[in-house]
C-alpha cells in the first residue's frame, strides 16, 4: 500500500480522528468479502475520497460506518463512538448522504426537511426555522413546496445534502454524491462540500472520480475487491501512474502511422480509439516542444497537443494491474 | 438512565412517532391509487349487500340483527382495515426499495418508533375508514343498538385492526423488501376475512372455516365490533375483542421490530 506521507491534516494521535477503522470485514451470507481488512483513519476537520469502481467495497464501508450494516469483523468508530456498540451516538454525530439521493418523491422539500428535523429530535418549531435555513443555504426556496419528482437531479442532491446537515452533524458521510450530475451542478456542490469544510464538518466521501477527489478530498484511499490498495493525497497517487502523457492530434489523420514511427524516438505510442496518438514519455509536458519539432521538421501538421492529466483508471490500473471496468465485472458486491 | 432523561427521551421518540405518522399519512394520500381500494372495495361490497342480493339472514342460526347490513359492517370495516394495514407495508416495501428507508435508519431514532409511526399512522386510516363505513350503513338502514358508546368502542377496535395489520404488512415488506411481492399479497387479506366470521356468524363456517376462525384474532375482533354496535353478548365478547386486537398489535409491531433489526445484521 502506499502511505500518504505528506497529508496536510495528517492525524497526530487516535483522539484526533474523526474516523477510525481497524480490520474491518464484511462477508455477506453466501460468502461475498465485500470489505476485507480495511484499515483507514480520518482526522477531524479532514476531507477523506475513498475511491474504487462499483462493486469494490465503498458502500458497504460508508453502510457500516453510518451503523446500517454490521460488519462481521474488525472495528470501527466514528466521532469517538463504536458503531456496533453505540449505534446511537454515531447517528447523532453523523449526516448522511447515500447514493442516488433517496428522497420520498411524494413528499415537498420543505416537509423532507422537517421530517428530518423531527427524526434528529428537534421540535416543530425549531425543524420549521432549520428548514428555512437549509433551504436558503442550497438555493431551494423556490422550489421548496413543490413536490420532490419534479426536482432535477442536481436539485435533489442539494436537497439530500441539506437533509444531512439539519442536526449540524460533525462527520458527514456522502457516497457518490455527483454521479450522474452535470458539470454545472457538480461544482456548485463541491462549493457547498468546501464551504462546509470550512465550518470544520468532516466529510467522508466515496466516488468513481478522480478528478472529484483531487478538487476536494485531503486524502484519498482506493478499494479494490474489498481491501485498500493505496492511500495519499491526489498529488501522491497521481505520481504512482508517473508523468502525464501526451495527446497529439494531426490535422491530415492519414499521416497518422508515419507520425507513430517518427514519434517513437520519444517514447511509447498508441493510437486513440477516437482518433490521434498518444505518447508516454516520463517527461511530461516537457516533452510537447521536441514533439512538434519532430513533427514539424517531417512537414506533418498539428492540430492539437494536450496533457494527459492521470486518471483514476490509471492510478488503478498502476496499483493493481488491472483496469477498474474489469474489477467491477469480477465482483457485484 | 435517570427520570429526566426518559421523560426527555420518550418526549423526542413521541415526536418522531407523530412526524412518521403524519408522512406515512400525507403519502397514503397522495398516492391514491393504493388508498383507494381499502375504501372503495369494502363499500362496493356493503352496497352489494344493500341492494338485498343476500338472504343469508333468512338462515336458521343467524342472529337478529334488524339489517343484514348492520350485522355485515363489521366485516366491512375489517377488510378496509386489513386492506389499509397491506397499502402500508406496500408504502414501506416502497421505501425500502428507493433508499428512504436507510435514511430513517441513519437517525438516532428507536427502531419501535419506525414502526409505530407507519402503525399509527395506518390506525388514523382505520378510524377514518370505520367512521365511513358505519355512517353508510346507517344512510342505508342499519340501527345499532349499542348507540354512541358502540360505535365509539367499533371505531376503536378498528383502529386496533388496521394497526395490526399495518404490523403485519411491516414486517413482511422487512422481511423480504419487495414491492411486487407486497402487491400480489391482496388475495390473502380475503382469506384472513373468510377464516373469520366477517360476513356471517361463526355458527355458520363450514366446520374446516370455523375451526380455522378459533386461532384467527379477527374472529374475536369481528365479533367485539358486532357486540359493542348491538349491545349483544350473544353476538361476542368486546373485551375478547380488545384483547386480541391488543395482542394482535403487540405481536406484530414486535415482529416488525424484530425483522428490521434482521435487516440491519443480514
């Protein structure tokens, strides 16, 4: 596994963490390991991405941490609570937000927010004014009495995440929180997760993204089949996959394979499914200048040149040989 | 745990039982399509029933009641109940399969009062549905003998009925979470009503039907409404009634209870 070494709210001691898990597993019955020996700890204050392909072990993680699943082994506690022995105080402590905003469609924003007010012990009253206020917060009031199947996807989400802050928790949990929204509302709600941050709420975060996790988490880990394969931050696990290519799109695609030849002085070469090439040189964008000179001096015309920032895919393909599509094929867990 | 804090503590799980009931309510309504039945269905056949195509209490044993009406409403009103417990276990499948239900797991909220709110919510349908039924049967000649008193203890006997059945209806959607098979559960309700003397008196059952309705609790909360509406031991027991409605909701929502904690562990 690789350590993060350099985590900007790096954990000091136990009682710092917002998160602590040890060994923890869960073998479903008919044998499934869905989390097999996790071991992870969050510090308060900290955004943690925990990132892996479907099927590798987040959700049943963020499900055992959030007490709706028990584990079969190991240990974990949230904001000091056992989750298994005090079930209760982690859910006073903790805000959920679970995958595909599970949100009652015949019910206004307004009434979901005060059931989730009345649900966290607060009176009438005080539910109502939250309410208010959550729904100022994540830019709702418009649409607060209108009926929640006639919300948008990146409204329900600010609704969900408005939900989980009704009791002002101190962890809050989000798994996949922007999947399938637009890039629009996607970074209005990395604001909000910031800006909550900020406030000194703990988030802990699952996602299919890479890019995700480097706008937004300090740390990241990365399941695979159940078990942590790598552990740092963004710039950390970036690194594993080693400098960023390069993409090189030619204006005449028919000079395509003399430019391949050419270009293998620098490094190795592929063509993209799409069209154009792309060149591994350890070097980076250092490499994009003796690049178009090569190309340039064979009169072969360039349309484009970009850097190929890594992917989650490359970082998962460089900690476990394998791509993240062929995990999530392997194992439905 | 001292005193001020179980005041405190049962005052929050008060006001969580009334927040559930209130939505498991406000959707039971706005999703008419499944509360619609529990009304309608009991009073197509009531109306049936007073268009005369009966003569069954022109039978030797069947007891004097003035109207076959009268005597029927109370099955009337516990096939709504058990109808209004299945619309509630459909509702809860629903939340099970879209997610909702994890976020009422995630709050620091007993795992008794999930239940009793969509329990006491359903009760308030009950209620509803018996204030209906026995005012049609008035409207269409029915006289109950047992006066205010008899239909305040029916109303109450029926919301203890669709209580029970709304536990019943929670933990089958708990055991299995599955909306389709809370869906094709409705032919079973007609067969918890004619294991029961709902539409006649038990003397009547052929006898399997009738040694059946012995072990069926809605025998004796059938036969408690028929009682307290005429103010007729001859007719059955109230307190019977009371107390196989009471143990019937007892046992159900500890079954329902017992089946979410399953859930959690599976």
């Amino acid at each position: 596994m690789v350590s993060g070494v350099s985590s900007p709210k790096k954990i000091d001691c136990e009682q710092d963490a917002a998160i602590v898990v040890e060994g923890l597993e869960r073998i479903y019955p008919g044998g499934l390991r869905a989390v097999d020996g996790v071991d992870l700890a969050v510090a308060s204050g900290e955004i943690y991405g925990f990132l892996g392909p479907n099927g590798a072990g987040k959700s049943t993680t963020v499900r055992i941490l959030t007490t709706l699943l028990r584990p079969t082994g190991g240990r974990a506690s949230v904001a000091g609570y056992d989750v298994v022995e005090q079930a209760s105080q982690v859910r006073r402590s903790i805000g959920v937000a679970l995958q595909e905003a599970a949100l009652d469609p015949l019910m206004t924003g307004r009434e979901l927010l005060q059931l989730q007010g009345a649900l966290h012990g607060l009176r009438r009253a005080e539910s109502k004014l939250r309410a208010e206020e959550l729904l100022v917060r994540v830019d709702l009031v418009p649409a607060s009495d209108r009926l929640l199947n006639t919300y948008s996807g990146g409204m329900r989400r600010r609704l969900d995440l408005a939900m989980a802050l009704v009791h002002r928790p101190s962890v809050l949990f989000l798994d996949e929180p922007t999947t399938g929204l637009d890039p629009v509302s996607r970074t209005s709600l990395w604001t909000e997760l910031r800006s909550l941050n900020d406030e000194g709420t703990t988030i802990f975060l699952t996602t299919q993204y890479l890019e995700e996790a480097e706008q937004l988490a300090d740390r990241v880990g990365i399941i695979d089949h159940g078990k942590i394969v790598a552990e740092g931050t963004p710039q950390e696990l970036g690194r594993l996959v080693g400098e960023p290519g390069l993409y090189v799109k030619l204006i005449d695609q028919t000079q395509s394979d003399r430019a391949r030849e050419l270009l293998t002085v620098h490094g190795a070469v592929s063509d993209r499914a799409a069209g154009g090439l792309t060149i591994r040189t350890g070097l980076g964008a250092r490499a994009i200048a003796p690049i178009v000179r090569t190309l340039d001096e064979a009169q072969i015309e360039v349309d484009a040149v970009e850097v190929e920032e890594p992917t989650l895919d490359d970082v998962f393909l460089a900690v476990t040989g394998h791509r993240a599509e062929e995990a999530a094929e392997d194992d439905p867990a | 745990m001292s005193t001020f804090a179980l005041e405190r503590d049962l005052a929050t799980q008060g006001r969580v039982i009334t927040a559930l009931a209130e939505r498991a309510l406000r959707v039971q309504l706005r999703r008419a399509q499944f509360l619609l039945p529990s009304f309608l269905l009991p009073l197509l056949l009531l109306a049936v029933i007073a268009s005369g195509t009966s003569a069954a209490q022109q039978l030797p044993g069947f007891p004097s009641t003035g109207s076959y009406v009268g005597f029927v409403v109370s099955g009337t009103i516990m096939q709504g109940t058990l109808l209004a417990g299945l619309t509630a276990g459909i509702a809860l499948a629903g939340d099970i399969e879209g997610g909702f239900f994890d976020r009422l797991l995630s709050a620091p909220v007993h795992r008794a009062s999930i239940v009793l709110g969509r329990v006491l919510g359903t009760a308030l349908i009950g209620i509803a549905q018996a204030v209906l039924f026995l005012t049609v049967a008035i409207v269409i000649g029915a006289d109950f003998s047992g006066g205010a008193v008899g239909i305040a203890l029916t109303i109450l006997l029926a919301a203890l009925s669709a209580s029970a059945a709304a536990g019943l209806g929670a933990t089958i959607a708990l055991r299995t979470g599955s909306l389709s098979l809370m869906q094709n559960l409705f032919p079973f309700v007609f067969v918890l009503l004619f294991t029961a003397p709902a539409f006649f008196p038990r003397a009547l059952l052929n006898p399997v039907l009738e040694t059946i309705s012995v072990v069926n609790p809605l025998s004796y909360v059938v036969e408690g409404m028929r009682a307290a509406l005429f103010n007729s031991p001859a007719l059955g027991s109230v307190w019977a009634g009371f107390a196989a409605g009471i143990g019937s909701v007892i046992l159900t929502c500890c079954l329902a209870v017992w089946a979410m904690r399953s859930r959690v562990r599976a």
